[in-house]
C-alpha cells in the first residue's frame, strides 16, 4: 500500500554539446543528462526517487507538481 503518490514534471533540454538534461520542477537540485531523451529519462527517474527519498529523510517538503501536458513520472511511495 502507497501513502502518496506525486506527478513530477520534467524538463528538458539540449546542451551545446547535444547532452539531453532534465530537471524536475518541484524539486530543487533535482536533475540527470543522457546522450538521448530515453537516457535522460530513466537517469531522471533514478534522480527524483533518490531526491524525495533525502528531502522525507530530512522532513522536507516534497511539491506536488500542476503540470499542463509535460513530461511526468509518476512516483508511488510505500508508507
């Protein structure tokens, strides 16, 4: 069973050297690169799951994002 459940919008964009980065509105310092979108995508995943696992840790606040069709990751959290 989850005790919360959070819709992350990811940003991306391309670098000058072609890098994909995303960053994830809501959460601070969150944010992974790829050579791809597919790449940036899972490294993203990875990145907000160890992001909100700190920010619960520390009794931070975790946003839950509105987004208007962009990218998501939906997060589920076991209590």
């Amino acid at each position: 069973m989850f005790d919360a459940q959070y819709d992350f919008a990811i940003d991306y964009f391309q670098d000058e050297d072609g890098i994909f980065i995303a960053t994830v509105q809501g959460l601070p310092g969150c944010t992974a690169s790829g050579e791809n979108l597919a790449e940036a995508y899972e490294n993203i995943k990875t990145a907000i799951e160890s992001c909100v696992e700190v920010r619960r840790k520390e009794g931070l606040p975790i946003s839950k994002n509105s987004y208007n069709n962009k990218n998501t990751y939906k997060l589920e959290l076991a209590a």
